[in-house]
C-alpha cells in the first residue's frame, strides 16, 4: 500500500482530536461541575451507541438507557459515590429486561462504561488536574504511537480477525511511548520510578479496550460505532482505549500508593 494512502484519513482525524483537546482540556482545567457534566454527556453518548450495535430495531431503548446512563453519572454532583454507583448500573439492568439479543454484552459493557466514567470523576476530584492529563496524555500517545509505528513499520498483526490494521509494532511503540509520558511526569512532580510501570500498564489496558470495542463493532457488523466524531467513528471508537484505563487506574489506586512515590 503507498505511504500517502496509508495517512489518508490523517487530516479529519487530526481536525476532530484537536477540537475533542480544546473541550477536553478546558473540563479538565476548570473540573468541578463542568467536567462532571461533559463525563456524563459522552458516557450517555457511548451508551446510546453501544444500544444501537446491539438492539439497532430499539431505537427508543438506545435513548433510554443513555439518559439514564448521563443523568446516573451527574448524580455523582449531589450523591455520595456509594449512592450514586447503584445508579450507575441501572442503564445495564433496563437494556437486559429491553432488548431482544446481546443482553450480556450490553449489560457488561455498560457496567464497564459507567465504571470508567466514575474512575475519571473519581480521578479528577481526588487527585487533581495534572494526573487527569498524565492519564489523557499517555492514553493519546499510546493511540498516536501505534498509529504511525503501525503504518510506517508494519508487521505482525495483533489479532487480524478483529481488528485487521492494528500490528505487534504499533502495539509496542504505545508502550514505549506510555512509558515516556510516565518519566516525563516522574521528573516533574513526586511521583517515583513506578509511575513508568503503572503508565505501561495502563497502555495495555487501552489497548485491550480498544481492541474488545473492536471485537464488539465486528460482532455487530458495522465499521463504526457511530458517525459523530468525523475521522473517528463514534465516541466508543475515540474513547474505548480511555475506558479500559480509567477502570485498571481504579484497581491501581487501591493496591498502589497513588502517585507511587520513589523507592
């Protein structure tokens, strides 16, 4: 395949990801309520159009469990988090006792996606700012990496089946590149020497969520989750990898000291 043809979908790729930065980055700085109410608008997004690949005939079943999947995690606003979580996991029993087929897949991964919306609220609210950007920041470098590693080197493909463009040196050079941001963060703040580690890892989990998204999208039978971010797909298609670290960070701040501090 030519270079150029490779990249030819770089240009409305790049378009998108640099207006999703500019929203990101401003939730992110201000936090708060702001940021909590953007989380819930893309959860809820990410909802609608799981319900869509699974129960594509419910078109009203896809917006029910969206809404309830937003407004479960805005609730986090004016509930504490214990009360806030059972809510969290209604949008997966409504779509189990709504549609016809998937349900197990819909209720897993919806479960999965209102639990990453939390670990990032949850990430935000109790440590701050920098580490919500160390997070955005190794999981986009993890994805930028494997992209141009994967176009420019090629390979071995990580699991064709699913996902036919994604190639062992693509997935090597998000590690590489993970674990850059994890000492880049390590030289200017507290954290130690595991930090890298922890960066790595939490690429493998983006990995791992973007490829389950993949497996998802194949069993549906569609390209996209949806066509609402151009270049992109569909938020799934975007912010799957940020899933899939979201919820391994969550386990993490429970075993680990977080931020690791130095040995």
């Amino acid at each position: 395949m030519p270079l150029n043809a490779s990249f030819e979908d770089l240009l409305p790729r790049l378009a998108s990801a640099v207006v999703m930065v500019l929203v990101g980055v401003v939730a992110i700085w201000y936090g708060g309520y702001l940021f909590l109410f953007l989380l819930a608008a893309v959860v809820g997004a990410m909802v609608w159009e799981l319900a869509r690949m699974v129960a594509p005939e419910d078109k009203t079943g896809a917006v029910v469990v969206a809404g309830a999947a937003a407004a479960a995690l805005a609730s986090c606003a004016v509930l504490p988090l214990g009360f806030a979580l059972p809510l969290l996991i209604l949008p997966a029993m409504i779509g189990v006792g709504r549609f016809e087929s998937s349900r197990r897949v819909f209720a897993l991964y919806t479960a999965f996606i209102g639990v990453a919306g939390l670990g990032l609220w949850v990430l935000r609210q109790d440590f701050g700012m920098v580490w919500m950007l160390w997070l955005v920041l190794l999981v986009v470098v993890t994805d930028v990496a494997g992209y141009f590693a994967g176009r420019i080197i090629g390979g071995p493909k990580f699991w064709p089946r699913v996902s036919p463009k994604k190639t062992w040196s693509g997935t090597v050079a998000g590690w590489i590149g993970a674990g850059l941001v994890g000492w880049g963060f390590m030289t200017q703040t507290i954290a130690g020497a595991e930090l890298i580690g922890i960066s790595i890892a939490l690429a493998m989990a983006s990995q791992l969520g973007d490829v389950t998204e993949s497996a998802l999208k194949r069993r549906a039978g569609v390209k996209d989750s949806s066509a609402l971010i151009p270049g992109h797909g569909g938020l799934l298609d975007r912010f799957d990898g940020m899933l899939g670290a979201s919820v391994l960070l969550l386990l993490v701040e429970q075993i680990i000291d977080f931020p690791p501090l130095p040995l």
